[in-house]
C-alpha cells in the first residue's frame, strides 16, 4: 500500500504541471466540440427530408380514369409522376424552397392516378413500381402506360437536372429510352 501510495503521489508530480496545461485547454477544446456538433447537427438536418417543403398546392383532378390502369377509379389523386421525395434524394435536397415548389406544382409532371395506385406507388421509381404492380404481396394491377409513365419520368428528371441513382437502365431501355 505504501508503494502504491508513493507511485501515485510521484506520478501526481510529474502529472501536476500538465495539468495546468490540460486545465487551459480545455475550455478551447470544449468550443471545438460544440462548434463540431453544431455543424454535424446542422449538416443532419439538411439531409432530412420534408414534403412540407416542396409546398406542394392540391387540386381536383377533371378525370375519373386513372392514368396507369386506364380504369376508372372511385377515388382519384393526382400523382407526381417523380415522386417529390424521388426529386428530393436525386438532387433536390439542394434546392431553395421555391424551386422546390415549382417542382411540385409542376402540371406536366402529374397524373391522374386510382388513389389506391398512388398509395401503392408511392416514391417509388419506376422499376419498383412494376415490381409491386404485380408481386402477389398485396394491390395487383396492370400498368398499361408504363411506357408512357417512363417517358414522362425521364423528361422531369432531365428538365429538372436530377440524378437517375436508384434506378434501373434496363426498365428505361425496354422502354427505348437511354439514361
């Protein structure tokens, strides 16, 4: 016990003037922690995704039919064609707030869609949309556009100069459309 005691008390010694070192310090390195986590904060909520952003102004749509079935529908939405959340992991994260609702206001980006295709949709893009129009895991239904819907996804995306990460070249190629 006494050894411990003696090691403990020299160690303290030579520990002593660092100490007062480290006790400058840390005040210093304390501000460079918090000024790191505010801007890793800021950085996060950036990348947080809101469709309140996008301020997107709903209308009645004057059709009954819906676009990808070609059947008509007892409740209809209107669709963004490019899902704005699609828009918003493609390059629109960066864009202001009013770029953002000339997106989602957009009238040559939507369709007339069955609610309950819509829902399924969802943000899907393309390739996964066919996928769940007939997986067997819930709603079945025929795109019978999907050509056409391909067609106008690829103009929004080139006319709003999004990415086509996430989506495959070979549902665009059955189409006759290059990405």
């Amino acid at each position: 016990m006494i050894i411990m005691y003696t090691r403990t008390k020299k160690v303290r010694k030579l520990l002593k003037p660092l100490h007062k070192s480290v006790r400058r310090l840390l005040p210093l390195v304390a501000s460079y922690f918090l000024l790191f986590l505010l801007v890793t904060a800021s950085a996060s909520a950036q990348n947080l995704y809101s469709r309140s952003d996008f301020n997107y102004q709903s209308y009645k749509p004057n059709a009954t039919i819906g676009f990808y079935t070609g059947q008509t529908c007892s409740a209809i939405d209107i669709d963004h064609v490019v899902s704005l959340k699609d828009a918003y992991d493609t390059g629109g994260a960066s864009w202001s707030l009013s770029k953002k609702q000339s997106f989602a206001n957009d009238k040559a980006s939507h369709v007339p869609s069955c609610a309950s295709i819509n829902r399924s949709k969802g943000a899907s893009v393309p390739s996964e949309f066919l996928r769940k129009s007939n997986d067997g895991k819930g709603l079945e239904y025929e795109i019978v556009t999907f050509c056409k819907y391909v067609d106008i996804y690829h103009s929004v995306k080139l006319k709003y100069g999004l990415s086509f990460d996430g989506n495959n070249r070979d549902t665009f190629k059955s189409c006759d459309i290059t990405i």
